[in-house]
C-alpha cells in the first residue's frame, strides 16, 4: 500500500520544505511573547500595552527560543531518519519491497441484510 517503493527510497529524503518552514516558529514565539506581555500587564492592572519595551523584549525572546526549538527538533529528527536509514541499509532481508494491492483485492464482497 506504499505505492511500490522501498523503504530505502521512503527514507529517501526527498522531502520538500514549504515557504513557510523558516518563518513559522520565530513568528508564532514572537506573537507568544508579545501576547505574553500584554497579559503580565493585565494582570498586574497596567493598560495592556504600556511599557512597550517589555513587549519587543519578549516578543525577541521567544522567537528566538522557539528558532533554537525548532532547529533541534529538525536535528534530532534527521538524526533519527539517518539511524533508521543505516539499520535498513545493514539489514534489507528484513524490509521487503511490498506488494501493491487494488482496492478490489482488499475489500471483501459486501451483500446489505435488509
């Protein structure tokens, strides 16, 4: 049901990233912080975007924790994508090409019961 290719080539690191890939975790951090911000303010009684600096400040910080975030997911996943592709490459006996099937092999007959 893989569309008759390999495991090899399903972990051939053909994937493609989006125009928005590199920008989506410093721009949601920033939105986190900025709205961080105002809610510190709320709560402590000030108007919600008094002290604008605070604001930027957070808005910084947390994109920028959230780049290094996303950054070391995308490592530790392609670390991950590697070891599986090493242990398919030492052990292929063990991964077989799968056969493609039609929805008419799979499906059983169906007779309604009225």
């Amino acid at each position: 049901m893989y569309g008759g290719k390999s495991p090899q080539e399903l972990l051939s690191g053909s994937f493609t990233k989006s125009w928005l890939h590199d920008k989506w975790a410093p721009l949601v951090g920033s939105v986190f912080g900025f709205i961080g911000a105002c809610y510190v303010n709320y709560g402590t009684g000030r108007p919600a975007l008094s002290g604008i600096q605070k604001h930027i400040a957070a808005a910084l910080a947390v994109g920028a924790v959230a780049t290094m975030a996303d950054k070391w997911r995308d490592a530790h996943f392609a670390e991950k994508d590697a070891t599986f592709r090493h242990y398919i490459q030492l052990h292929p006996e063990d991964f077989p090409t799968p056969e493609r099937k039609k929805y008419a092999d799979v499906l059983e007959y169906w007779q309604p019961i009225r």
